[in-house]
DNA sequence: ATAATGACGTGAT
DNA sequence: AATCACGCCATTA
C-alpha cells in the first residue's frame, strides 16, 4: 500500500536530512501525492517514523501531531546542527 | 461505493 | 515577496 512505502521511505530519511511531501510521494511511486503523504502521516502516523523529517516543497514545516509544528522545527534544527558539527 | 478531508504544490494576482 | 485560488492523490468516515 502506498502508506506502508510512504512510511518506509520516511524512515529511511537520514538524520538532519529533510524530505519534502512531493519527493517522498514520488519516492513512494505517487508524484503528486504530496496531500496524500501527508494525510497518511496525519491519519496513521508510526512512532517509528520520523516524520518530522517530512516538510512542505517550500521549506517551510506544516503541522505536527507530537507537541505542534514548534517541536517539530526545533527536532529539527536539532538534527541538523548535530549532523554538521559532529555526528 | 461515494463524499469529504488534508501535515501539499504550483500558478496567478 | 506575500496572498488567494485551484488542482491532485490517497486515506478515512
């Protein structure tokens, strides 16, 4: 199922590594499934899956079920200074 | 099976 | 550059 790709994919995103909604859903075999990406997340999120990795074409972040879109951009920033400084 | 929803994306104004 | 509107896809009700 799309969902189960979709999910796949986001967990193999890299630490401090971003995927956009359109790249995972055309990773998934989908391009245009952004909203549906999303969706999933939202509907049937795993604790297992770093979706806050997951953030709109834009750059920008959009929502976030664990602690609000705010956690979500500190997690990442996060993640991203400790890939550049030090691992 | 159909209708409505949504953590999106792109284009236009 | 920012905002509005429209279109798209899969999931869920």
């Amino acid at each position: 199922m799309f969902k189960d790709r979709v999910l796949r994919i986001v967990a193999s995103i890299p630490s401090g590594k971003t995927l956009s909604y359109k790249e995972v859903a055309e990773a998934a075999g989908s391009p245009g499934a952004a909203r549906a990406v999303g969706n999933i997340m939202k509907g049937n999120y795993n604790p297992a899956i770093p979706c806050h990795r997951v953030i709109r074409s834009d750059g920008k972040l959009c929502g976030y079920n664990r602690g609000g879109t705010e956690a979500k951009r500190a997690l990442l920033e996060k993640e991203k200074l400790s890939q550049i400084v030090g691992k």
